[in-house]
C-alpha cells in the first residue's frame, strides 16, 4: 500500500483555492518566479503547472513578513 505524499503537487485551479486567488493570478506568479512551481509538458503547448503544498505554505509566509 502506497504512502500518502506529504508534500502533494497540486494543480494551478487547486493553488489559487488555496490561496484565494484566480488561476491565472497563479500562473503570473509562477512565470515571475514569486511562487516556486514545475511545468511539466503536455499534450497541449502551454505545459502544465504543479506546485508543492510546501512552496505555497513559504509563499504565504514571505507574504505575512512582507506585511
């Protein structure tokens, strides 16, 4: 039996639930590198993003430091 993973990668639509905010606002952060994430590719041409449960969580709290 498989172990949950601790640190999930998580889709664009699933990030930007977590971090109140629209997918696209994600995939911004993602292309300036203000939010860690991978691109894997794709059958279409743009690829797809996944991000670390873990690079949201720092996010967020770059963000509270910020503040």
């Amino acid at each position: 039996m498989a172990k949950p993973n601790p640190d999930p990668l998580l889709t664009v639509p699933e990030t930007a639930e977590r971090l109140r905010s629209h997918p696209e606002t994600v995939r911004q952060m993602l292309r300036r590198g203000d939010l860690v994430g991978m691109k894997f590719s794709s059958a279409n041409r743009h690829g797809t993003w996944k991000v670390r449960e873990s690079s949201i969580e720092r996010f967020l709290r770059r963000q509270e430091r910020a503040a």
